[in-house]
C-alpha cells in the first residue's frame, strides 16, 4: 500500500487509492471475488497489495471492473472485454492528445 499522508482526507478524493478490499469491492460491482482475480489474471487491473498481502482495489480499478462486468454480462468473453477496455482507454489517450496537438497548433 501506498505511504499514509500526512493528511488521512486527502486519500478520500484520491481516485487511486486502494480503498476497498476484494469483498467489499466484490459486493459493490454484484459479482464475487474471482471474477475480480480474473481481471488482474487479463492484466486490465492489477491491485495493490496490504501490508499483509491482502488485495486492495481503488475507485478507478472499480469502474474498470463494472465495465468488464456491463460486456461479461452481455456476452462478450471476459479475455475480450479487458482487450476491449484497454483499447477504449488507448483510444481515449489518443484522442485526448490529439486534441492537445490541435490546440497547439491553433495557438501557434
């Protein structure tokens, strides 16, 4: 886990934190701890650990995960849903940098 701040409150707008054990984090998305396993064994999130070794999940890691769950749901192979993740995430930063290339050269 990561260092404690100085500032315990600061950690509860940290959407990288990993707040939330695998059951908790389980119970929230309605699914069971395996499937979370799952998606760390596809590499679409990959948890931090407690100091004793426990699995930790952050609020980022779960939207990942509920959307793995929306394409699960419908059908779609849990390998291909991470595949489709990852991809909608690399699509998103290209598309955000291109808009930052745009902007630049607008201003230039």
């Amino acid at each position: 886990m990561p260092p404690r701040s100085t500032h315990p409150v600061d950690t509860l707008d940290d959407d990288n934190y990993p707040a939330y054990t695998t059951g908790r984090a389980a119970e929230m998305l309605g699914t069971t701890p395996a499937f979370l396993r799952a998606l760390g064994e596809h590499r679409l999130i990959t948890p931090l650990r407690s100091e004793g070794g426990h699995r930790r999940y952050s609020r980022h890691q779960l939207r990942l995960a509920a959307r793995a769950r929306q394409l699960v749901d419908t059908g779609t192979p849990i390998e291909a849903a991470c595949r489709i993740i990852n991809l909608e995430g690399q699509l998103e930063q290209a598309q955000r940098l291109n808009e930052e290339l745009h902007t630049r050269e607008a201003t230039s």
